[in-house]
C-alpha cells in the first residue's frame, strides 16, 4: 500500500438532509475539505437515518450546493439508511458484551419515575434516564418482547465504562480531553423506528470509512464523550477531532436550517456567487 504523506488525512463531512445548507454548513464542508491535507480523502456523509425528518429533495440539494461551491468528494456517497446491517452488526457486538438492555419506558412514563423517586440528575440534554427498565426481570423483558411491546436498546454506561476505563480523546488545538460519558446516563442506542441511533451511527461510520479528523460544529462536542466510549467498546480506533466555532447571524444566533435567508439555495437565487458564500461563511478568515 502506498504510505500516506504525514499530513494526508480522511476527513468527512457529514449533514442531516432535514433542510437546505445554510452558512454555517458552508463553514463546516470547508473545513474538513482543507484538513484532508494533500493526497487526503474527503467523504460526504448522508446522515438519514432519522427518515420521518429526511427528504431526498434535501440530500440531492446537499450534494448539488456542494458541487457548485466547488468542492468534490469520494463517491459513492454512504447514505446511512442504506447500511443498517453495519449498525445491526456492532449492536450484536456490544449485546454479546451483555452492555444493552430492552427500555420500554415512554417519555411520559421517564417523567413520571423521575418525579416520583423525587431526584433528577440533569445531564447536558435534560434529565437522565432513571435505569428503570434496567432492573427488569429476564423474564419480564422477554414477556413484553413477545407481546410486541415497543421498545429501544440502551447502553448500560456504568458496565461500559467498568470495561474501558477512563477514556480520553485528542482535539486539535486543545491536546487531550478526557471523555465523560457517565453524565449523558444509559443513552439510547437503537430507536424503535430505527434499529440504531446518530451516536451508534457516527461511531460505526467514522470507523468504516477510515476518518482520521472529525471536523464539526462544537455544539456536537458533547456528543464526543458518547462516541469516544462506543469506540472503545467495539474496538475501533479514535479519530482526532476539531470542533470549530460556530457561525452565528447578525444577531449572535447559531444559524438554523429554519433560517431560510442563509441557506446556500437562497444566497445563490440572490444571485451570490460561490466565493462570496464561501467568504460570508468566514471559512477563509480561519486559515
Ligand atoms: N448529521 C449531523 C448534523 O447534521 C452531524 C453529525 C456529525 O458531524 O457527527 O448536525
């Protein structure tokens, strides 16, 4: 196999086709271009997996903003709806490790136990799951089970973490950050209507493709204390990472895709061209 130059890297970009770009993406799809470094490989990643949210109509749009603003890409492109066996297969992979359990709590009724036991450790997206589920009998679960009762698989993040260790990862311009995943509590890995999650997904990806730098918003950053642990339950190597800054609007928001005035589509109806976009984004002034 030929050696990689030091620099080469493979890096990805990875959008929710729940929306048009806007600016903010515009930022992002550059900064893993410009990482990939010389002789490095840039992905484009479709993450679909969430099909109630996704549409076609967004993923073609994606791919033909991208195109226009001039950059390219390895193809073909994964759509992460076409790979659910990848995801089926390391969720066996940490079942074998007995690290998943059935939850067949509603929202509701995660309030209601929360409320109840009168505490509610608050992790940084809302309230921890209360483990109820996770003191079912085998017998209980396999009794739901067979009534179809809806459910979804969660982490035992104790267990996992009993396995790894404390875990630690590498951020460009920072050194190493260690990983916390204890606070996010037994996360969701499997959904009912889909049979993974974004965190079991990314993790998957980011190893199958070979990603060597995760570039993305740093309001993903939390995410990483997740991901770092699944990488090290299924025995994949860590990526570096750099979570960039955000770019905001003119009234210091982070840009949404609700915000239909800076998508990619309407700056280029207006007539912008390419490097103007790539030039509002702030992408240039970062290098
Ligand atoms: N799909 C995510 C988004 O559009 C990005 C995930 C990631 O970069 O890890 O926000």
């Amino acid at each position: 196999m030929a050696k990689r130059s030091r620099q080469a890297q493979v890096t990805r970009f990875a959008p929710s086709p729940t929306g048009y770009l806007h600016v903010g993406h515009v930022f992002s799809a550059f900064t893993a271009y410009h990482a990939r470094g010389k002789g490095g490989t840039f992905h484009v990643r479709i993450e679909d997996i969430d099909q109630a949210r996704c549409k076609d109509k967004y993923i073609d749009a994606i791919l033909e903003d991208l195109n226009w603003l001039g950059l390219d890409w390895e193809t073909p492109v994964r759509k992460q709806s076409r790979h659910m066996l990848d995801y089926d297969k390391a969720l066996k992979k940490l079942d074998f490790k007995d690290l998943l359990y059935p939850c067949f709590c509603s929202r509701s009724d995660i309030m209601a136990e929360i409320e109840r036991s009168g505490h509610a450790p608050h992790g940084p997206g809302g309230p921890v799951y209360p483990e109820t589920c996770k003191k079912l009998s085998n017998t209980t679960r396999d009794c739901f089970i067979g009534k179809g009762k809806a459910h979804v698989q969660r982490l035992n993040t104790k267990a996992a973490l009993a396995i790894t260790g404390p875990l630690e990862w590498y951020e460009i311009n920072q050194g190493l950050v260690k990983a916390n995943p204890a606070q996010f509590g037994d996360v969701v890995l499997a959904r009912r209507e889909s049979r993974t999650s974004y965190h079991l997904a990314v993790a998957v990806d980011d190893h199958l493709q070979g990603v060597t730098i995760v570039n993305r918003g740093a309001d993903l950053a939390l995410s990483t204390d997740v991901h770092r642990l699944l990488q090290a339950l299924l025995g994949f190597p860590s990526p570096s990472y750099d979570h960039h800054r955000l770019v905001k609007d003119v009234n210091g928001q982070r840009l949404a895709k609700r915000d239909q005035s800076l998508t990619v589509r309407s700056l280029r109806d207006r007539g912008w061209s390419p490097i103007e976009v790539i030039n509002m984004s702030g992408f240039a002034k970062s290098f």
